[in-house]
C-alpha cells in the first residue's frame, strides 16, 4: 500500500508541475511568437488533453517566425517533463503492487519457473495460486503472540510437492503440505517467539496448487 500511494502522489505532483510550466511556457512565449492571445493559447496548451493543445500552438500558433522566442521557463519546462517521465515507472509498479495485493507486509521474493502464478496479500493473509510450476516465494512479517497463537494453513495440490519453511534466528521449521494440508501450526511448539518470521514455499514440479497461510486475530 505505501509504494502504491507514493507512486500515486509522485506521479498526480509531477503531472500538476509539468501542467503548470507548460501553461507559463506557453503563455510568455505565446506573448512574443503569436497573434493571438497569450492567455488562450496557455489555456488549450494546459487542458486540451493527450498534448493535443501545446502541440497545436507549436504547430499553427507561433506565427511570428522572425521573432526570436523569450525562453522563460524552458528549463523548468524540461525538468518538469523529466521527472513526469521517472515517475511513470513508479507509478506502475505501485499500481500493480496494489492490484496483486502485495502489500501490508514484509518484501517479497519470488524465483523459479511458473507456467500461470498469482499472490496476494490482505489482512494477515496470504494466498498462492499456482497453476504449474518450481521455484519459491518468501514473505517476511513480524506476529505478535496472538497472531502466533492463530497461525492456520491451508493448501491443496494436485501434483509435485509443496514444502513451507518458517524462519526465526537459527530455528527452521519445515512443513509439507502435499498433496493437502488443513489446519493450525502452533509455532510455539516448534520454539518460534513473536517477532520477525520468515515464510518460505517452495514449490517442486507443482499442479493445480492453492496455499492460503493466515495469521488473523478473530
């Protein structure tokens, strides 16, 4: 959620600046290279969308060709569309971030060779879909005890096998959960205390295979 949300507010900022430099561009050069009001050219160049209005002034409105232009705010213009064009990228991944659901916890790290594979991650639950495929999927979270306490997993799996590791310190907990598991995990019982707490599946040959890992306090 917070990559998504500083994406979204770099990209709405840098979208706003480039809009503002680009009506006082217009407007000063349009003063000096056109017969028409400057401020009406600033206006089209600033809401005609797709470009479609700065363009048109490049093109037809700039109709004293012997007058050299005054260049004021040329170099905002251009570092304004600078950073629009860095914060596209952010924005993109922010937005798929909160589309897939990845977000509200720990980084995730995700190799192997999947043919269809999805994930996400809400409210202290985290659900994979794989529909064939080897690798793993790591996500990292901090629980508190209760959260210990209702630690619950559930995985189907047709084919292959499914191993999920828990992480703590030196302590390594191993669960296989081919080709169905159904149940909670007392994380006390195998030494795990609250506090950060690596989850790993991995994945060998699977098919069909759907892990819902949960630690919600009802």
């Amino acid at each position: 959620m917070t990559l998504f949300i500083v994406g979204l507010l770099v990209f709405l900022i840098s979208i706003f600046t480039l809009l503002t430099f680009i009506g006082l561009w217009t407007y000063k050069d349009a003063e000096v290279k056109s017969t028409q009001p400057p401020g009406a050219w600033a206006l089209a160049a600033v809401f005609i969308p797709n470009a479609i209005g700065f363009i048109a002034y490049l093109l037809i409105g700039r109709t004293k060709k012997d007058v050299d232009p005054p260049g004021t705010y040329k170099k905002a213009l251009i570092a304004s569309l600078v950073v629009f064009i860095l914060s596209i990228p952010l924005f993109i991944i922010g937005t798929v971030s909160f589309a897939t659901g990845d977000f509200g916890g720990g980084a995730t790290m995700n190799n192997g060779v999947w043919s269809v594979r999805s994930t996400s991650y809400r409210n202290n639950v985290w659900t994979e879909t794989v529909r064939s495929g080897r690798g793993t999927s790591r996500r990292t979270h901090t629980l508190n005890t209760e959260q210990l306490h209702h630690f619950h997993v559930e995985s189907t799996n047709e084919e292959g096998s499914l191993f999920l590791f828990l992480e703590q310190g030196d302590i390594v907990v191993e669960i296989f959960l081919s080709p169905d598991y159904f149940g909670p995990v007392n994380l006390h019982e195998h030494g795990l205390e609250p506090g950060r707490i690596r989850m790993t599946l991995q994945y060998d040959r699977v098919r069909n295979s759907r892990t819902t890992i949960s630690w919600q306090v009802p």
